[in-house]
C-alpha cells in the first residue's frame, strides 16, 4: 500500500472515528433533550388538567369535550377522554409538526424515555395523559442524519484534501524513487536537482554525495583494472624481452666460444710459431710474441665475459648448483672476503625464467658489493617459502651512496626489472650495522 492511500486511510479513519464519537454524544444529548421535554411537557398538561378537574370536578361530560377541543394539541403529550362506559369518546388531534414522518423504530428505542401516564376522574368521564416523545425524538433523528450527512462530507472533501497535499508533499520522494532506479539500471551519473522539504532536501543532498562517491569508486576501480591490464601488459613485454635478451646472450656467447675464441687461439698458435721460427729477425720474433701474448690475454678476457652472457653452469646444473659453483668462483677470485651461502628449499620444478631471474639477481646485488662496497663478508640466502622464491643478499660493506637512486644505475634497474617481468618485487636497504640487503621475492605461480 503507497504512503498517499495510508496517509488518507488513517484520515478517513480518524474522521469516521470522530463523527462516531459525536453521535454517540448526539445521542445521549438527544435521549435527555427528549426525556426533559417531554416530562416538562407532560408536567404541564397534567398540572393544568389537573387544577381544570379540581375547578370543574362536576363538570359534565359535554362541558369538558368543549373545552379539549378548544385546547388543541399539547406537544408531546396525548390527551384521550373515556365515558363512563370506557368507550373513547376524545383524542387530541394529530400533530402537524413533521407530519407524516418518524424516526426508525431502532433509532426510537434508543432515545425514547420511560412513558408517563396519569388518569383524571370528572363526575362522568375519565381523562388520560400519556406523554408521547415521537417529534422530539424526529428532531433528534434529523439533526443525526444531517451529523452523518456532514461527516460523510468531511470525509469525502478531507480525504481530497489529504490525497493533494500528500502527493504534492511526497512529490519529491518520486523524484528520489526514479534516481534511486536510475542507480539500480546502472546510471550511476544520476544527480538530484534541489528538493523542496527539509527531510526531502536532506535525502537528495545525501544521494548526490553518495553517488558522487561510487561514481568515483568506480572510475578509480576501472582506472585500477586498467592499470593492472598496462602493468600485466608491461610484465609481458619485459618478460618477451629479457627472454629475447637471454637468447641473444646465449647466442653472442656460443659465437665467442665457438669462433672468436677457436680463431684467438689459432692467431695465438700462429704467432709462437712464427717466434720460434729459426731465421726470423729478433723485431720478427719479438711482434709474434707480443701477437701470442695479446691473444692470450683476450682469450682470457672472453673467457671471462662469456659466463657473464650467459651462466653455462645453468645449462647442465639447477639453480641452487649454479649459484654454489658461482660462489666457489668468487671464493678463490676473492680469497680475502668471506662468502656466506645458505640454500633453502626449492621447488621441484623452476622454470628456466625463474632460474635465470634468480641468479642474475644473486650475481648482480654480490658484483656489486664487491665492486663498490668493500665489504669483508657476503651472505647469499636462496629458498622458496609459501610459493614465493626469496632471494637475499647481504654485505657488511660501507652502504648504499646517497644519490643511488639517481637515474643511470643500470645493474639495479636491471635486477628491478628482472623481477617485476615476473611479478615480483625487489628492496635495497641500508643496514642498521652497516653494509646493503638486497632482498627479492618471486611469486611462484
């Protein structure tokens, strides 16, 4: 039921109610109104025929006849004159007031007093007074019937009255009802216009900043959906591209191994062949020595660089094996510097993108520290934990610089950018003892 045809059922009850009310007093007003009337009438006629008897108690029948007929009719009173035989031989004539009509039986039952009776004696005739309530009790009828009919009324023309100022009132709440629709369909665009009405005012104020914030939660959802797709997108292509920059590694290093350093070696062949040759001049000697000891030490250098493109101990070796071998290597570069390495649990199967990350990582953050941080120790930490390969290491050396964050450090970007390809992250730090954690952790999944 809508809040219009609530607001006029209560009206329409509270007018029933109230016009109930009123008749009721209407009839207990009427029921002594007719009660006091007819006894001061009946009063009256029985006082006054009462002194005529006592005046004229010889009257004769004929003489008192004459003087009821020139009385008339007394109000709510009936007069009948009896002979000495009991025959009816008067009765006071009809009234003319409201002739013709009479309240209904049950309306006349309610208001209707007692009866009152009196009898006179004259020398031949007996006289009776009987009170008679019937156009009192019309008149009370009437003045009820006009009660209902304006009651009846005032509901009628109240109920219009009330149905118009509600939906004139509650105009504003449809308004509301559309935009809060608005917003169910998906319109979240929808804004009030200003309401007539406190509450009404209230309500859309409050809507407008309501949907003002989901419409921002929303743009900042899609803008974070998008985003997500851009960063994913991002992952992807780092991910193509360190792969493509590993397969091109992997190449340059099987050409320098394959190639240039079978060719620096037969160049070096060459050259002590020339220098031991018998006859060649000393200058002759001493330029393929020089030839000879130049290509040796860029095959040295080759040498060096090729496990730099590319970890050959990740060809035939897991992770953990490949980092214990790089370690053992540092160990006797480094014979003065402590290397701490602790390898955790791994998972079963790491993919090789996982595997090449992880080592990078541990071979950039330990290159690093040995070339800038002059530490005395180095402690490398590897192991997966919760789906998450965390790398760790440590060096108890002079720290970050203070402008490390500066553009232009390419070896951490590269460690950064290895590990978000993969959804990863990575944290450089400063110890409170002194020295620099790198920290890297890589969502398996």
């Amino acid at each position: 039921m809508s809040l219009s045809a609530r607001i006029n059922l209560l009206v329409a009850s509270l007018i029933a109610l109230f016009t109930a009310t009123v008749i009721v007093f209407q009839l207990l007003d009427t029921r002594r109104s007719v009660r006091e009337e007819t006894e001061a009438a009946n009063r009256v006629a029985t006082q006054l025929l009462a002194y005529f008897v006592e005046t004229y108690a010889q009257t004769s029948q004929p003489i008192v006849l004459q003087s009821l007929e020139r009385l008339g009719r007394v109000r709510s009173t009936e007069i009948r004159l009896r002979d000495a035989q009991g025959r009816q031989v008067y009765e006071s004539p009809p009234s003319p007031y409201k002739a013709g009509r009479s309240a209904p039986a049950w309306y006349a039952a309610l208001v209707t007093p007692e009866p009152m009776h009196s009898t006179l004696r004259f020398a031949d005739s007996v006289l009776d007074i009987e009170s008679n309530a019937s156009r009192a009790v019309l008149d009370g009828w009437d003045d009820s019937v006009l009660l209902l009919e304006t009651g009846a009324l005032a509901m009628v023309f109240g109920n219009l009255l009330v149905f118009w100022l509600v939906r004139r009132t509650t105009r504003p709440f449809r308004t509301i009802v559309q935009g809060l629709e608005g917003m169910q369909e998906g319109a979240y665009h929808t804004r009030l216009p200003h309401l007539q009405g406190a509450e009404a005012g209230a309500i859309a104020r409050a809507f407008n900043r309501a949907a003002q914030a989901v419409e921002e939660n929303l743009d900042a959802r899609r803008e974070a959906v998008e985003a997500t797709l851009r960063l994913e997108q991002s992952r992807e292509l780092a991910a193509l591209v360190q792969s493509r920059i590993e397969d091109e590694r992997r190449h340059i290093a099987l050409e320098l191994h394959d190639e240039t350093g079978q060719r620096l070696t037969a160049i070096r062949s060459m050259a002590i062949a020339l220098a031991q040759r018998e006859g060649s001049d000393a200058p002759a000697r001493d330029a393929a020595r020089l030839i000879a000891t130049t290509a040796a030490e860029l095959y040295d250098a080759l040498h060096a660089l090729i496990p730099r493109l590319r970890p050959p101990a990740l060809d035939d070796l897991d992770l953990a094996e490949a980092i214990e071998d790089r370690v053992a290597t540092w160990r006797r570069e480094y014979p003065r510097i402590a290397f701490g390495l602790a390898i955790g649990p791994m998972p079963a199967q790491l993919g090789e993108s996982y595997a090449l990350a992880a080592f990078r990582i541990v071979q950039e953050a330990t290159t690093n520290a040995l070339r800038h941080a002059q530490p005395r120790r180095i402690d490398i930490a590897v192991g997966s934990d919760a789906g998450v390969l965390a790398i760790e290491v440590r060096d108890d050396g002079r720290g970050l610089a203070p402008d490390w964050q500066r553009p232009g450090h390419y070896g951490i970007r590269g460690m950064r950018e290895r590990a978000g390809a993969l959804g990863g992250t990575l944290a450089l730090d400063n110890l409170d003892s002194g020295g620099t954690r790198v920290h890297a952790r890589l969502p398996l999944e």
